[in-house]
C-alpha cells in the first residue's frame, strides 16, 4: 500500500541520510524556535555545536518570514543531545501542511523522544502583559486543517488522534519549575490557533477570550498535532509579544519587524528558561 503523503518516507530518509553524516543519529530532545526567539540559540552553552545551512539539506524550505532563521543547530546540554530549528514555516505562507511539519517527522525519525515548541503570540488574558512567556497547557485549533486531513483511512497508520492531552504534564511542570529558578515569571494558558497572517480584530479577540484562549498565534498546533501522533512529548512556550488593551486597541498598530528590537533580550530569557528545563528533564 502506499505511505499516506503525511510521512512522506522517501523524502524524509533522503534528508535523514544527510543530517545523519553531519550529526548523531539519535537525537534526544528537538527544538522549534517561533519567530524572533532564534537568538536564543547565542546563549545556549551547547558542547559539539554544528550549524547546518537549511538550503544545503535535501527537501527543506529556507524560512522567508523575518525573525526565522536559515539554519538548524545541533549540540549537546545537559547531557541531551538537542537539534534546534531556528525558523519555521507557516500555512499563511501558502506552504502545504506536510512542508510544516516536516522537522516533526525528521525528528521521529532521529529517535527524538521529546520537543520544546516555541512561538510569538498575542496575548488575549486581561492579565497577560508583553513579554510575558507562557507555558501552553492546551491548544484550540482554528486553522481549519491537520496533518491528516484528505489521507485515505489506514490501519497501519491510524490517524484518529487522541487530542486530549496534547503537552505534557511532566514537561509542563519541569517548565515551571525551571522558570522560578531562573527568576522568571511564568504564565499558563491554552492558544488558539490561526491561519494568519493579519492579525484578529477586536470583536475576534473577544469572542476568543470567551471560548477559552489565553494567547493567539499562527503557528505550532500543526506541529503538536503531528508530535502525537509520532509519539512524541510536547512542551510549547509562547512569547507574548504583543497585550491586547482594549481601552488602547487601535491608537498603537502591530508592526511585526519591531520584534528585531528586543531580540537579544528575549532571546537571553528563553535560553535561560530552556536551558534549566533540560537540566531539569
């Protein structure tokens, strides 16, 4: 029978093959960095570090959003051996679900037991402020597509996904307690999930907040979804990089280029807060 397109297996062990002659082939723990969080990657203390340039390895997408970076980072900490990707790409771009959650699958395929998930979001709780990092407890798809959708049903690759529980709990509680030994105030709440790329209106952050989310995003749920059904435990992070105020809604517009300046500074804040998580996993 052929491989439902959601694995794409030829295309995944070509570029396994390559990755496996720069790098381990077991990975422990995988990293998705969101948009203007791949700074973080200059304050990790990572031993054995290699860069790789995403336009050199077979069937990858260079990211083209601002913020997102070209390359994949490996490097031991901790002990963990740890494959970062410093951008992504989104659906908004017009790219397919499967192009993605592409380093999902390459990750399954290096054995990774584990992933922290970044993104930037907006913040839609009254009492989240900017720069604020949340931890993501749970998630509401509004993107209107998963992985699996229009793959013909098969038993060997069963894609009724048990969504229940989709971060978990373990990871969730070491997140927290390595954010109070960081000295790091932490938030928790679910994200909503959007196609994107314009941002929501007034009257659409409201009626999210009453269905439940916390932060919005554009990002990461395709991700998670992908990460459960390959067996994979998630940690998702979100940077609040812009409070919605509604009393101040509308006076101060969104410009996403701005995230170049406070880079650095979240960058350090997230390498911190990553870099006790894993030495406390």
């Amino acid at each position: 029978m052929k491989n439902p397109s959601f694995l794409e297996k030829d295309k995944i062990k070509e570029t396994l093959d390559y990755l496996s002659s720069c790098i381990p082939e077991k990975i422990d723990y995988g990293l998705i960095l969101g948009s203007f969080l791949s700074r973080c990657t200059d304050f990790l203390p990572l031993k054995d570090r290699i860069s790789l340039n995403i336009s050199k390895i077979p069937h990858m997408i260079v990211p083209s959003i601002p913020g997102h970076e070209k390359s994949i980072i490996y490097g031991r900490l901790s002990n963990k051996k740890i494959l970062i990707f410093c951008g992504r790409l989104h659906l908004y771009e017009g790219y397919s679900i499967n192009d993605v959650v592409y380093p999902v699958n390459l990750l399954s395929g290096l054995s990774a037991a584990n992933l922290i998930i970044t993104n930037s979001a907006g913040g839609i709780n009254p009492e989240f402020v900017d720069d604020d990092i949340m931890i993501i407890k749970d998630h509401i798809n509004f993107m209107s597509n998963n992985p699996f959708f229009g793959n013909k049903y098969s038993r060997d690759y069963d894609y009724f996904v048990d969504m229940s529980c989709p971060y978990d709990k373990k990871l969730f509680d070491i997140a927290r307690e390595a954010a109070l030994y960081s000295g790091i105030k932490i938030k928790s709440g679910v994200y909503a999930g959007v196609m994107g790329p314009v941002l929501e209106t007034k009257s659409e952050i409201k009626c999210l907040l009453k269905l439940g989310a916390d932060a919005v995003g554009m990002s990461t749920i395709p991700e998670v979804t992908m990460s459960n059904f390959l067996k994979i435990k998630v940690l998702g992070l979100s940077h609040i990089r812009n409070a919605a105020h509604f009393e101040s809604m509308g006076s101060k517009k969104f410009v996403h280029t701005k995230g170049f300046e406070k880079e650095v500074i979240t960058g350090r804040r997230f390498a911190a807060l990553i870099e006790n998580i894993l030495k406390k996993a």
